[in-house]
C-alpha cells in the first residue's frame, strides 16, 4: 500500500543552520506529496506541495523536490529560525485519495 | 474566510460511551476527511466524504462512522469506547474528491477514561 517515510527526529538545529528532513515514499500510479506543518499547540498547516516529478514546491524559505527516480520529497531551508521550531509531516494523496502521513520529524532551533 | 471548525475541542469520555465529533469545512470545499493522530505519530486517515457520499475508508473498526451533510458539514461518530481511542481527531476539508491539498482543522482532543 502506499506510505511514506520520514527521518526519525528529534533534529536540533542552532539558529541559521541548514536544514534537511528527509522523506521517502512508496505509492502506486502518481502521488501529490506535501509538507505538513504543526506548531505547538496548534493544527496542521500546508508548507509546501508539488503535484508531478520535478516539480519544486517551495513557501517560507522553505523547499522540496518531486524525485520520482528515488522516490523522494525531501524538504530544505537554508537558514532556520528559531520560529521554524516545529513538527514537520511528510504526506502523499495517491488514486484512492486518501492522504497518508509519515510519522513526523520534531525540529527544536536554538538561538 | 473561516477555516475548517470543528467542536468540541475538548471531550473526555467513559469506556463503552458514544461519542459525535463534528466539523464544517471552508465555504465551497464539498470534500471532509476524518484522521487519528495518536500522540507522537502522524495522522491516520479514517474516511473521506465527497458530496455526501463515502468515497475513501481506512483500516478502523465498524464501531467508526461518518456522514456528510447537504450543507456539507459532517459528523464522525465512535461506539463502544475504548481506552485506545483516546487520540486528537483531525478533520480536513479540501476542495473536490481527488488528489487535493487538505486545510485542517484545529482538532477534537478525545480522552477516554
């Protein structure tokens, strides 16, 4: 069945250090992939999307490439700040629509 | 615009007991989705409801049931509590019935005692 895959977290970062999450996903036909974004004590926000490979979503600083050769969404920011601090979800809507989530990657920016 | 609403926001409950969440989606979304997100996981997808029929089931129990509205709000119901239903259930709204992005609402925490 389709699921996806994300990097085990807890991730702590210094303030303007590079990020990367990684995110990898199996499906069958051709899924959206998105990142999901919840902040503390809140729900979940849209980050970012791409709909078919090679597309590039991006929001925030925020950026992360459709790799259907290896299966792969991985998401980046250049320069974190201490407002990313957050839980970071790595999802796909396949042909049965339902959207399916990897199981969060906690990210903590220290200034 | 309002976003996704769902209420209550808080219910605690007692083993065995019924319970009725409900949600409205973004004015001019006719698709609501129900997940689980048990602490500490990503969220679980239960249903999905597209102009008011079912069009997606996850793997729960029949005791988990959903309807859609004409007014295209929706309603999950859960029979027979268990202390493992104890989770923040999610309701998103998106556009149509395919592969859309979901606008999520703030979620009904449900603690099972």
């Amino acid at each position: 069945g389709n699921s996806v895959t994300q990097m085990e977290g807890p991730v702590t970062l210094s303030e303007e250090a590079f990020l990367t999450i990684n995110c990898t996903y199996t499906a069958t036909g051709y899924p959206s992939l998105f990142w999901y974004v919840q902040y503390p004590g809140e729900g979940l926000q849209l980050l970012l999307k791409a709909t078919k490979a090679d597309d590039k979503g991006s929001n925030k600083g925020f950026e992360a490439t459709y790799r259907k050769e290896t299966t792969s969404f991985h998401l980046e920011k250049g320069s974190v700040q201490v407002s990313d601090s957050a839980v970071y979800f790595c999802a796909l809507v396949a042909n049965n629509n339902d959207m399916r989530f990897g199981a969060g990657t906690r990210l903590t920016v220290k200034p | 615009d309002a976003g996704v609403t769902q209420s209550p926001t808080h219910l605690i409950k007692t083993r065995g007991q019924h319970v009725t969440l409900r949600c409205s989606p973004i004015s001019g979304h006719k698709s609501v989705s129900w997940y689980q997100q048990v602490l500490g996981q990503g969220p679980q997808f239960i249903f999905q409801y597209y102009e008011k029929e079912e069009r997606g089931r996850g793997n729960f129990p029949d005791r988990f049931s959903a309807r859609q509205f004409p007014n295209y709000s929706s309603e999950l119901n859960v029979n027979a509590l268990l202390l493992g239903d104890s989770a923040l259930y999610l309701c998103a709204s998106s556009l149509g019935g395919g592969p859309y992005e979901q606008y999520f609402g703030p979620g009904t925490r449900l603690t099972v005692t």
